[in-house]
C-alpha cells in the first residue's frame, strides 16, 4: 500500500503505545509452558505477536482473546504437542529464534519457518549451541529457515554469546528450562534483560553475574496470574522523534517501558543535550515505566549523534530514526551496527539510500553510517523493502520535509505498530 504524507506544522496529544513486542512473545511463551491460566495485559496486537501466538496454538496450547487482554492456558513444561503443520513465524526472528529454544526441550520434531524475508536471516547463531545442548537441528544451507528441531533430552551449558542478541541469550535460557544441570549464558556486549526479568515472574531462579546469567533445568514454571507489557519504547522512539524536530509539538507519550537495557535512545539524545522528562516513574511486572512529555520548551540537540559499542546494542532499533534526527540536527555517527544488515532488511543500506534521496550527505560503512547534520530534506519516494522500522523512520522524516513524500509499503508498520498511522495523524489533528 504506497502512501503520500504531507509536511506537518505541529503535534499535539497524547500518544497510547501498543504493547511492548519484545515482553509480548516472551510472556505468551512462558505463559504456555507455565502450570495454570495467565492473563497478559496490553499484549501487543502486532503482526509478529500474532505469528508467536499461532504458533503456540499448533503446539497445543489454548488460547483466547477477552476484550484487550490474552488469556494463554498453560500446558506446563511437558504438555506441548507435536504440531502437524510447520509453524510459520512469519516476519518474526523473535519468534523462530526464541520458538527453536522452546521446541528444542521436547521429545518430537518440529518444523518452523516464515516469510522471505524470515528465510533470509542467519540461524546459525542458534542453531550451534542447541546441537550443543544435544537437539538435532536441520537447516536450510545450515543457516537458514526452514528449521527442523529434533529434541528430547538436553544438556545445560557454558555458552558465550559471539554477538550481541537478546534473540539467541533467550533462545538458550528457555532451552535450558528442559535441560539436565545449569546452562549458563555470557554476553561480551549487555542486551536486553526482558527474558531474565520474566523468568523471575514466572517463579524461575536466574542467578545474574556480571556479564553471566544461569537458569537450572527441571524446575517449575508458575504462572503469575496475570501480567501487562509496558508500551513499547521503540515504537515511543518514533513520536520522540517527531516532537522534537516539530519545534510547536507538544506530546505526552504514555506507559512507557523505560528497561534500561532497552533506553539507549535516551542516552544517545541526552549525549546531544536533549533531556526528555519522565513523569510519575513505576514499575510494572518487574519493568520500569514511566510517562515522556515533550514540549516547545524540550532542549533539542546541539551536538552530534555519537553510538558505538554498548549503546549501540543497546540502541540497535533505533538507528533509523537516529540518522533521520541526525540530518536534520547536528548530524550522527554510528558503529558496530553491522547487525542492521541482517533484520527484516538490510537497514543500514536503506537508511542510507532513503536519506540520500531526500537529499542528504550520508557515508555508508561496513558497520555503520555517518549522516551530515544540519540539512533541509526534501520529499521523496521511500523504499522501505517491507521494513517496519524503515517505513515509520522515513514517515517521520516526512512531517519536516519539502514537498510531499510516498512510501512505497506502508502496510508494512502493521508488524510492530498497526494503528501507527492512526495516531500519527490524530496528533496533526
């Protein structure tokens, strides 16, 4: 669905953020294997979220929807069935990736796959260190979707993460929960905590040392009762954007997740000399949260964008929307984000050509981008390659650029943020 957008002169509201998508599939699924009934609040109503659901229902496991809320029916740690149909993630690595550490336990074999754009992102990453664990896994190219798991009895292990993933660290927790002894993660770069977090929910020790975290097969998981996913800060991200290159926006961005494993943008931008209040801070299912309020009066950026190391990781969904602030402020350098070539597109490549074609200096790196601050976009025709995270970037650009702007897909936002138009044009009233 190509769609046009016009320059904006202000914002102004409130903005209700759908649920966090990361908590969302991380709850359901130990929801699923849980012992009892789990009632998830504000789960996210997204596409990739729906992908995790589906396919814990072929597993077996009863689901249903009451009004906002999930309700999943545990099956325990030994009640999932064999599926008789491949289970399809869609566009979801959470899914595939966390799914394979789920399945990986269970004495069946299951095939999971997804859409093309799924069946080109690496696998290998998991793939090791469940054969590791002792699952018999099958791949295409011994890389790519479709998988073939084969599981049963597992052994925990000492495993150091090559790269940074919050995807494979959850995966490899999750598959310890049906191992035999303790699996013990360790993660050179810090990513984000929600699996850890949950597991405490959810009854299930994790001893957490340093740069370490180890679970103990065997044990039970409890079901809490009943859970919220905080909304999702990277979908914030994007209306954080947008309110401050609108000098006369005025935004209150409501229950959001404030992880510090995940506010990395914050501190890209407080580096910059923007400091965004946070109103009423609380903690919600063991997560942080908290109000954002931006107003004319929210200090903009008056130094360049620096990311690198840690803060990239801890940043890593972010990147697009930072570049387009970059542009349009004092400019951005990001490294050690080569793994933006391996999402739902090859986001660095992308940002890159999209920002050229609405006329901005951009030099493209193996790992990174450095953007030119400090330039007047004009309107362009986006190519988003069904990314998400690329159509709502350059949507933004739009609302301070000359002259209309097109995106190619917007349809495409439904992964994460379904009514992220909606709002978007509500907030221009």
């Amino acid at each position: 669905m190509v769609r046009r957008l016009e320059p904006a002169r202000r914002l102004f509201g409130r903005v209700q953020l759908p649920g966090d998508k990361s908590i969302s599939h991380r709850m359901a699924m130990l929801a699923a294997i849980a012992d009892g009934d789990t009632t998830l609040e504000n789960f996210s109503d997204s596409a990739d979220c729906a992908a995790t659901l589906d396919c814990l229902r072929r597993l077996g496991v009863g689901i249903r929807t009451v009004a906002s809320e999930v309700v999943v029916s545990g099956v325990g740690r030994t009640g999932l069935r064999p599926s008789p149909t491949p289970l399809d993630a869609a566009n979801s690595g959470t899914t595939i990736r966390l799914l394979a550490g789920v399945v990986a336990g269970q004495p069946f074999e299951t095939s999971l796959t997804g859409d093309a754009s799924l069946r080109r992102r690496p696998m290998r990453r998991i793939i090791e260190p469940l054969r590791r664990m002792g699952a018999v896994v099958i791949a295409t190219e011994d890389n790519f979707a479709p998988l073939s798991i084969r599981g049963g009895r597992l052994q925990g292990i000492t495993y150091e993460v090559p790269m940074a993933s919050a995807q494979v660290k959850s995966c490899l927790l999750l598959a310890g929960l049906f191992a035999t002894g303790k699996t013990t993660i360790i993660e050179l770069t810090p990513t984000r905590d929600h699996t850890e977090r949950l597991l405490g929910a959810f009854g299930v020790s994790v001893d957490v040392q340093q740069a370490a975290c180890t679970v103990v097969g065997g044990v039970p998981v409890r079901s809490p009762g009943r859970l919220r996913a905080p909304g999702d800060f990277s979908a914030a991200a994007f209306f954080i954007a947008a309110g401050l290159m609108l000098p006369a926006a005025d935004l209150s961005i409501e229950n959001v997740g404030l992880n510090p494993t995940r506010t990395g943008f914050l501190t890209v931008l407080r580096n910059a000399g923007v400091e965004i209040n946070v109103i009423n801070p609380r903690f919600e299912g063991g997560e942080p949260v908290g109000d954002l309020r931006i107003t004319p009066a929210t200090p903009r950026p008056v130094r360049p964008f620096q990311v690198s190391g840690a803060l990239t990781a801890n940043a890593i969904d972010e990147i697009p929307i930072l570049a387009v602030l970059g542009a349009h402020f004092a400019g951005l350098d990001v490294a050690d984000a080569g793994e933006l070539r391996v999402k739902e597109s090859d986001r660095l490549a992308l940002t890159a050509s999209n920002l050229r074609a609405m006329g901005a200096v951009v030099e493209e790196r193996p790992d990174g981008l450095t953007v030119s601050g400090g330039q007047r976009l004009r309107g362009a025709a986006i190519h988003t390659a069904g990314d998400h995270r690329i159509a709502m970037a350059f949507a933004v650009a739009a609302l301070v650029a000359a002259g209309p702007t097109t995106l190619d897909d917007a349809a495409c936002v439904r992964v994460s943020f379904p009514d992220f138009f909606t709002c978007l044009e509500q907030l221009q009233g």
